[in-house]
C-alpha cells in the first residue's frame, strides 16, 4: 500500500495524513452527546462531512497501489511472489482490525468480524489483484460493473424472509447476508447489521479502483497543470453523477451505495487535485508538515490511538464525589467540561487527543522510523 520511495507524491501523503486525523477526530469525542452535527455520520440516507474520510482513504489506497505496483508489473517481477507479498500485508490489516475489535478481552464468541482496518485489507487485496491481472480498460470496467451489480442487488433482488427489495436499516438484503454469515460477529451498536459487511463491501472496491485509474492519470507523462485540470473536470463529473443517481439510489455509507461512491470519489479527486496543486506543482509544503507526519505512519497511528482510546474507557479511578468513573471521563470532566461548553468541551477533547499523537508520530517521524504494513 506504499509507493516507492522515488516516486511518492508529497500530496498524496498529505492527503492521507488528512484523511487519518479526520478518522481520530470523528472516533474520539470527548462524549458522544454532544457532537457537532458534521462530526457524525448521517443516520441512514445522506452524506455528512463525517461520511467521506473511509471513502477518501479507500481511494488515497487505490492511488497508491498504482504508484506502488505499476514498475513491477511492466518489469515483470514475479507474479506468485508479488501476490504473496499483498496477502501477506491484507492478512495483517485484517488482523490488525480483529485485534481493535477483541482488545482488550478478546471474547471470540462475539468479536466484530468486519471492521475498518479489515475492510481496508480487503478492498486492498482484490483490488490490487485486478490491477495486476488486468488492462486500463478493465479496471474502467470493472469499476461499473461493480457499482451497476451492487444497485441492481440492493434496488432489485428480494429480501429472503421480507419478499421483496428495499434500503431499509435491517430488511435490505446487505443486511440480510450479514445475519446469516456474521451472526453474533457484528457491530454491537446495530447487531443485526454492519456498516462494513460482506455485500457492501463489492462497491467498496469500486472505490479503491477509480483511485486507481487516478493513479494512472498522476503516473502518465502529461504535464502537472493538465493532470490537476482533469483531476478537477473527472471529480465534478462524478460528484454531479452521484448526486443525480442519488434520486433513485440514495447516497448510504452504512450500505456503501453506488451514488456515494462516486459521490465521493469526485470529492476525493477534488481534494487531491487541490492538494496536488497546492503542494506539488505550486510548493507550498510547510503548512502541510503536520499531516505528512501523521500520513507517514498512518495506519500506525489509527490502530494505536484506538487501543488507546479503548484502555481509557476500561480503566477505572474516583473522581472528586467518590464515584468510580473511567478514565476518560475523569479527563475530559476535570481538563475540558470544567472550563467549555459541553458541545466545545466535547471538540477539544478530540483536537488534544489528535494533538498528543501529532507529537508521538512526530517522534517517529524525526527518526525516519515508517512502519510499513
């Protein structure tokens, strides 16, 4: 999921570095009672800010696949070795998410089987098997196809048990399959659903794809001012075809509609259009150091600020009334509701806590020290 070290994009970096403060941002309130309403995802149908950083970071893994793997393909390395190699890195983010998931009691009755990290591993693992194994014009098509099939299975096919299609929360035949494969194995929040299971996932890949084809575009030999032109022209295309398929095929990230891929796709291609600009071909790169850092290190710090996160809520201390309360309700009561609006309190929190691993990732950073997945 790395590009090679002589051709990385500085904004690609950024972006990514962006991308993962958002995730820590959105999954660290102070309290979940009081959030901005653009820091939570939409509840079922529509598209909040909160609701493009998993897609952007899908995409910023289809973009680097290309960079990544586009010489070894056309040099002819190893097939087998190289396929091994990408299950190796799938199989450790999907390990890394199962141990998210379990920590810190790791009960395998009920640990969440789907989750972020192992989505990503997923959409990784076949979408760099379908650019290995297939032309430009393919990975084009395939990108449609999976869009069209997923639409016409949600939009279509009957719901085993419910008799007929539908988009709704715990009848739709997403959900459906989840119950029957992953039951007991899915997020505690819904139960009977996930927003990262198994038929949601087919779009998902379609996201990661035109990442790719993004990549193709930053790797072909036009000039940089051409390249950011069509980045911006392909990205207001797709927001506009997104928004428009939206009618009849709601934008959802819990089902990962085909209107919300490519809704948010044209959005990701605006925003690295912006920062490939700005960065690359402009060089205004010291405002964007903070992200780089985090970029660098970015699946790093996503998996060790949620163990974190989750050790904060486990362990247990007596706040001032003598009442045993977790740790990080003892913080956020005594650091940030004591001097802030709940709502604000609950914001700065979150901003502290990106800050604090702003500081641990830069340690890292300074040393040269990258952990590659």
């Amino acid at each position: 999921m790395s590009e090679s070290k002589s051709e990385r994009l500085l904004s690609l970096d950024v972006f990514r570095g962006i991308t993962i403060a958002g995730m820590i941002l959105v999954n660290n309130p102070g309290t979940w009672s009081d959030v901005y309403p653009a820091l939570r995802h939409a509840e079922w149908n529509g598209c909040t800010p909160t609701d493009l950083i998993f897609p952007f970071f899908l995409f910023i893994v289809g973009v680097a696949i290309t960079f990544s793997l586009t010489k070894r393909k056309e040099r002819g390395d190893d097939q087998k070795a190289l396929i091994a190699q990408i299950f190796r890195r799938s199989l450790i983010l999907f390990g890394l998410g199962l141990i998210m998931a379990g920590f810190p009691y790791f009960n395998l009755s009920t640990i969440r089987i789907p989750g972020v990290l192992q989505r990503i591993g997923v959409v990784y693992f076949i979408t760099s098997i379908i650019f290995l194994k297939s032309s430009f014009k393919w990975q084009v098509y395939l990108s449609a196809l999976f869009l069209l099939v997923y639409w016409a299975l949600i939009a279509l096919v009957p719901v085993p048990g419910v008799g007929f299609a539908n988009l709704e929360p715990t009848t739709n035949l997403a959900a459906w399959l989840d119950n029957l494969l992953l039951s007991g194995h899915m997020w505690t929040v819904t139960k009977v659903w996930d927003p990262e299971g198994i038929l949601s996932t087919i779009p998902a890949v379609s996201t990661a794809l035109l990442g790719v084809l993004t990549g193709h575009l930053l790797k072909s030999s036009k000039d940089q001012t051409t390249k950011t032109v069509w980045m911006f022209f392909n990205g207001s295309v797709l927001m506009f075809a997104g928004y428009v398929w939206d009618m009849w095929f709601p934008m959802n990230k819990s089902l990962w509609t085909s209107s919300y891929v490519i809704y948010t796709a044209g959005l990701a291609l605006i925003f690295l259009a912006f920062c490939y600009w700005l960065i690359d071909v402009q060089g205004y790169k010291k405002w964007a150091l903070p992200f780089h850092v985090y970029g660098m290190n970015a699946i790093t710090v996503f998996f060790l600020s949620g163990i974190i996160a989750k050790l904060t809520f486990i362990i247990k201390v007596t706040d001032s009334l003598g009442k045993e309360v977790s740790l990080k309700a003892y913080l956020f009561q005594n650091l940030f509701l004591s001097w802030l609006e709940p709502i604000n309190a609950s914001l700065v929190f979150a901003i502290v806590y990106i800050l604090i691993w702003l500081g641990l990732m830069w340690i890292l950073y300074a040393k040269k020290i990258f952990i590659k997945v």
